[in-house]
C-alpha cells in the first residue's frame, strides 16, 4: 500500500445514545503510515468515534471504508491485559489469532525495546502499572498490524513513563509505518506526535477543525514558533468551546 | 496439608482431647465414651470390614449425587445468565429450593422412593449441593470482565478460544469455592439421607450405633466423617485453590 493512501475513511457517521446525538454526519480520514491524534475535550464524542472507527460499536448511519483489509491492533486505556497469562503469554495469546505464534524473535524485540526483558514470565499483577501500560502496547505491536487504535494510553501514567512510551511509539513507528490513531486531550501531545490532528467538539458533533503539522516528528519542540502558534490556535479553539463566565463576577461576590 | 498443620491448631486439639478425657472420665460411656472407649470402637469396625464397605457406599453415593449437581449447576447457571426471560423465570425458583429444609427433601424422598437404598440420598444430595454450584457460577458470570472478552474479540479471537482461555479461567475461582463449599453439603446430605431412610453407608451405621445405643461407635463414625472432610478440604481442594489462584494478587 502506498503511503498517503487513506487506509480508513469514515463518511457521514452518526451515532446517538437514546436521545444524546453524539456524532453527526461526521467524515474522518487516516492515512496510510501517518499517525492520526483525535484531540477533545472529555466529552466530546472522542471514545465513541474510536469505538466505531475500530469497530468495536456499530454507527447508527454512516459508511466506514476499509482499503485492502487492514489489520487492527489495540492499546486500551488501562491495560485489558489477561491476568492469568504471563507477559509473554499474553502476547502469544494475541498473536494465535493471525498464526504469528511462532514469531518469538519480535517478541524478544518488542520485550527489549520496552525494558521488559527481564518480565516474560511474570503475571500481570507482578508489574507496575507503567510497566503493564507498556505490555499492553507492546501486544499491539506483536500481531504485525496495520492500523493502531490507541485511546488515551497514557492517561495516569507519571511524566518518565509518558515520555518512555511515547519514545517506544515513535521508534517503531519511525521503522515499520505502522498507522497509528491515537486518542489525547493533550494538545501538546497530539503536536509532538501526530501528521493530522482532528479536534472533536461536542457543540458541533463531531470534528471541528483538522490540523497537519509538517514538522519532521524528531525535530519537534513546542517552543519552535510554528507549534507553538499552532498550540496557541488550538488553545483558542478550547477557550472559544468554554461558556462565557465574564457576568459571573458579580454573582461570585454577593455570593461568597 | 501444610495450611492444616499449624502449630496453633494442635494446641486447640489437645485441649479439646483432654476435656474430652477429664469429662468421660466422670460420666457413663453411654453418655460420653473416652477417647480409649471410642478408639476400640474404631478399630472394631475397621477389622470387621464395615468400615470400608459403608465408606465406600456412601462415598460413591456422594460422588455420584455430587457429580450431576456440579454438571447441572453449571448448565443452568451459563443457561441463566445467557437467556433472561429464563433468568427471570427461574432464579426464584432455586432461592425456593435452597430455603427448603432438609428433612424436608428426605421425608418427600421417602415418600416417593420409599427407603430406597441409592435414590433417597442421591436425591437429597443434588437437591441440596446443586443451587451452591449454581449460586457461585452464577456470580462468577455476572461479575465476568467484559473488557477482556472485548479485547479478545478486537483481536479478532475465535468464540471457542474465548470461553477457554478468558470465561474458564476467570470462572476458576468461583469453581473451585463452589466444589468446596458444595462437598461439604454433600457429605453431610448423604449421612443424613442415609441415617433416616436407607439400610447401608455411614448414616445407617450412625443411625443403628443411635438405636443399640452403641455410643462409642457413633463417635468413631464421626470421627471417620470429619477426617475424611479434611483430608478433603485441606489436601484436595487445597492444592487445587492455590493452583487456580497462582496468578492471583495476594
């Protein structure tokens, strides 16, 4: 597949919880090897437009394309890792299903790329929760995938981890062209990371705006002053979303 | 049977052996035998054969009775929690069964088989020990975690690798509790069967030990009934318990 081909492409979705829209004739592109952030704030449809770009949940309306049958991989938000399997065997658990069971080359890789060398056989609950972080996403990446949906994997994690993780992603990612669609609400992180923002609102249901950032990936800073003006705009994007509160002051006065 | 051998344990069974010897020692052996009295007592149903052969009935008894109510409590319990409208149906029903006394069952038993060597306690033992099997798995299903199936099924994870490698062995726990729990109402299900309507087994040698008024006997039954439970409980169920929760945060 050629790069900048659209791998997955969303056209006029919508999707509703009884009477909540959520998503309205909503159209979204990812391409192939580029990574692809959503960025919202909590609320803004983010999760539910994952879901069904992944197909995890069915759209109401809507047609989702996939070119030349990609294979997904996911990295939840807390670890959906299975307790009962070691470290290595959870990656084998996954890698069954596409006969990749035998790759245990990639397996000591991904596990030396991750630090986590010395925890093959350990159980889930015998690693920190950074360190299990990193075992979930290190199993998106032992099924040889396509596309990887990563929603907000770095949520609750402490800033060493994030930085870790987020040095791991980009490596890999650097290497293989793996198409990567991540979930942030960090606008800096979605600067760092990503070839196409899509900023979600839930004012409008759905995509408000879409940013490309050209910036070559390892040159990136936000104090260089092209990302730093398009933080500023995304900024502006959020602070335009948050209701006016400018006659409050008189209610907060009398009140306090 | 390491948990079993702790220290504490034998210094309560010493004291509960040496008031047992004090008190028979100043009463009737019809009332309470001594530890001696009830050790010959043991050792004269064990030579004359009675020993293994009522063991041996009201083991196989058990077995069987127990068998079917852990294949039947689980059936119902993934029946249950798969289809609602059973579930609405029939859930009431096994809070029924459950709140139904014992002797109940047994007098309904013998009414229907009559003393029926094998059927009374066989009956009495699934009517008893199958709603804990089901209570527990029940449970088990409904506290299942979803993530993971989902997780399973994103990786594209065939339906028959889902139910082997995530619902059997998150079921494991409440698998291994239910049989524990479940034996033990069995064992005692089949005595009693046994001692009110059958002519063999353990219960119908307590229940004949109670009417010659053979007191010391009725104590080596008993003591045959409670060794066998924690041999059971501590060495069997035990060694499956720690396997089952190896990996397991405790």
């Amino acid at each position: 597949m050629n790069k900048n081909q659209p791998i997955l492409e969303l056209e006029n979705i919508n999707k509703s919880f009884q009477e909540l829209n959520v998503l309205k004739d909503l159209n979204l592109k990812i391409n192939q090897g580029e990574i692809c952030c959503l960025l919202g704030p909590s609320g803004s449809g983010k999760t539910t437009l994952f879901r069904i770009a992944s197909g995890l949940e069915e759209a109401d309306s809507g047609q989702i394309i996939k070119n030349n049958d990609p294979r997904f991989a996911y990295v939840f938000q807390s670890p959906r890792l299975l307790p009962w399997k070691s470290a290595e065997e959870n990656l084998i658990f996954v890698q069954k299903n596409y006969g990749l069971e035998s790759e245990k080359e990639l397996r000591d890789l991904l596990f030396r790329l991750s630090g986590l060398e010395e925890f093959k056989t350990a159980y889930p609950h015998e690693l920190s929760g950074g360190m299990q972080q990193r075992l979930e996403l290190i199993r998106a990446f032992a099924v040889k995938p396509d596309l990887i949906f990563l929603d907000e994997p770095f949520k609750s994690l402490d800033m060493k981890t994030i930085i870790n993780l987020r040095k791991l992603i980009t490596l890999i990612q650097a290497e293989t062209e793996i198409t990567l669609f991540l979930i942030t609400h960090d606008p800096e992180e979605a600067l760092l990371l990503a070839d196409r923002i899509y900023i979600m609102a839930a004012e409008n249901y759905g995509i408000i705006k879409e940013i490309k950032v050209k910036l070559p990936r390892e040159k990136r800073k936000i104090s260089d002053s092209e990302l730093y003006q398009q933080l500023e705009n995304i900024m502006e994007i959020f602070s335009d979303l948050v209701s006016d509160l400018e006659d409050a002051g008189e209610a907060i006065k009398r009140i306090f | 049977m390491k948990n079993f051998i702790i220290k504490p344990f034998w210094v309560l069974l010493f004291v509960i052996f040496l008031i047992w010897e004090r008190s028979a020692a100043g009463l009737n052996s019809l009332i309470l035998p001594s530890i001696g009295e009830s050790y010959q007592a043991l050792t004269e149903i064990a030579l004359t054969g009675i020993l293994v052969e009522s063991f041996i009935i009201t083991l196989r008894r058990t077995l069987i009775a127990y068998g079917l109510a852990v294949i039947a409590g689980i059936i119902l319990a993934l029946l249950l929690n798969r289809f609602k409208l059973l579930q609405k149906t029939f859930r009431p029903l096994i809070t029924i069964i459950q709140a139904t006394p014992p002797v109940v069952w047994v007098s309904l038993a013998v009414v229907w088989f009559g003393v029926a060597d094998d059927l009374t306690p066989i009956f009495l033992i699934f009517i008893v020990s199958m709603p804990v099997i089901f209570v527990n798995i029940f449970q088990g299903l409904e506290d299942m975690n979803t993530e993971l199936v989902e997780m399973a099924q994103a990786y594209s994870t065939s339906k028959y690798r889902i139910l082997k490698e995530i619902y059997f062995p998150s079921l494991l726990p409440a698998l291994v509790s239910a049989l524990s729990i479940a034996f033990a109402f069995a064992w005692k299900s089949s005595v009693f069967a046994e001692f009110i309507a059958s002519s063999s087994g353990i219960g119908y040698q307590l229940s004949r030990a109670n009417s010659m008024m053979a007191t010391d006997r009725l104590f080596a039954w008993t003591i045959i009934l409670i060794l066998f439970m924690l041999f059971v409980e501590y060495y069997l169920l035990d060694k499956l318990k720690k396997h089952v929760s190896r990996w397991k945060n405790e």
